[in-house]
C-alpha cells in the first residue's frame, strides 16, 4: 500500500489532486486546516475510488511546526511510512505593499512557505530511511514564476518553494525520491470568485480559467513509474499566461 499525503485536500486543487490519485491506486491520507468534516468526506470518496483501507484526515496548521510534526510522526508510527507528499495547501492574502499589514506578509510567508518546510521535515527522513523511492510534488503558482501585481507576498512564499524543490531534489536524488512543483495559473477554484472574470481571461491566451482536474491531471503524472527521471522541474498549468 503507498500511502500519500495531500495537504489542504479539502477543497479545490486538492481535493481534485487527491481523487486524483486514488483512481490510481494510492492510499490518499487528505488534511485540513480546521475543517475535519469536509476532509473525511473526501477521505471516504478516496477509498471509495482506491479500494484501499479509509484513512484517518489529518488536522493542523501547516504554520504550527510542533504540532504538524507531532500528528505526522504519530500518523506514521500507526499506518506506515508515506510513498509521497503534495504539499498543496496555501492561503493568500492580497494588497499593494504600501497598505500591506506585516501579519499579512507574516501569515502568508508561514503557511506557504515555512508551513513547506514544517511538513516535509518530518516526513523525508523515514522515506529514505525505508528506502521509499517516493515522490514530492508542491504546489508553486504562476505568480511564483513571474510575480503578480499586489501579491508580494504570496509571490515571495511560492517562489521560495520552487527554489526549495530545486535545492531539495538535488538532497535526494540519490535515494531515488523525485521532487518537482507544479505551478497553476488562474484555476476556478473559491480563491478567483472575486476576480474580475472577464478582464482576466483576457489575459490568458486560452481565454479560460483552468480547472482543478487538469492540474491533478499533471499532479498524478509525476506520480507514475513513468516519471521516475522527472526531477527539480518547474511544471507550469496556466492556459499560456507566461
């Protein structure tokens, strides 16, 4: 059984991703921040679809490192070690930096970026321990690669996670674990519901929004055997936009 954790599983990208990867097969271990009851309906849909054993939803804030390495630590002491992380949850927190408060910067840099770290730590060690030829995918953003318009921060917190998953992908290669990021660009999840639709559309050469399911789509290919020599790769879902 490969068992693998999405964070931020509850909803949008990450719900997609991780009925996603039980039509695959994995044993998808789905988290939330606070809402439990929403992750464990997802769970159920994951084993529903897998046909592996239903997996308990993990509930922690990404931002708070002891406890976020107590419940994984604990987790794998009682189910096994995990073939994988897609480290997707995230929150944003938009405005010009002129008006942006420093708990916007402060909460954004430690859920996206730190809230990375805090997950990953506990989890790698015991991956190359058991010689888990895994995989670790996060999840970056358009604006990480080429920054947005009143996003310092949340553009700052995705592009420290591509230079994370670079640098990363580079500590395992020899244990065989592939770690990539994937970066979608606008995709209609609740995150774009107040966006002018019609005036970014128009920006995107596609003309559309992407939908969760074509990110899961890339998601679920860096998961397969077939790509096993996919490392320290960028790969960007975003209709053309850069």
């Amino acid at each position: 059984m490969k068992r693998v954790l999405v964070t931020g599983s509850s909803r949008g990208i990450g719900k997609a991703i991780a009925l996603r990867l039980a039509e695959d097969g994995f044993a998808v271990v789905t988290h939330a921040v606070k809402n439990k009851d929403a992750a464990m309906e997802v769970a159920k849909e994951c084993a529903s679809i897998s046909g592996q054993p239903l997996q308990e939803p993990l509930v922690f804030d990404l931002a708070d490192r002891e406890k976020t390495q107590t419940l994984l630590e604990a987790d794998m002491e009682a189910n096994g070690v995990f073939f994988g992380v897609v480290a997707n949850a995230g929150i944003a927190a938009d405005a010009p930096v002129p008006i942006l408060e420093g708990d916007a910067w402060d909460s954004v840099i430690d859920t996206d970026l730190t809230g990375l770290y805090n997950v990953l730590k506990p989890v790698v060690m015991p991956m190359v321990s058991e010689r888990i030829r895994g995989r670790i995918v996060a999840l970056s953003s358009v604006s990480g690669v080429v920054g947005n318009r009143g996003q310092v921060n949340y553009s700052a917190a995705k592009a420290g996670i591509i230079g994370a998953v670079k640098a990363l992908a580079v500590e395992l290669v020899r244990h065989k674990i592939t770690v990539n990021a994937v970066a979608p660009g606008v995709i209609e999840t609740d995150m774009v519901s107040e966006l002018p639709v019609e005036e970014v559309k128009k920006a995107i050469p596609m003309r559309r929004f992407g939908k969760p399911e074509e990110v899961a789509g890339v998601v679920a290919f860096l998961f397969r055997e077939e790509a096993a020599y996919v490392t320290r790769q960028v790969i960007s879902v975003n209709g053309g936009l850069c």
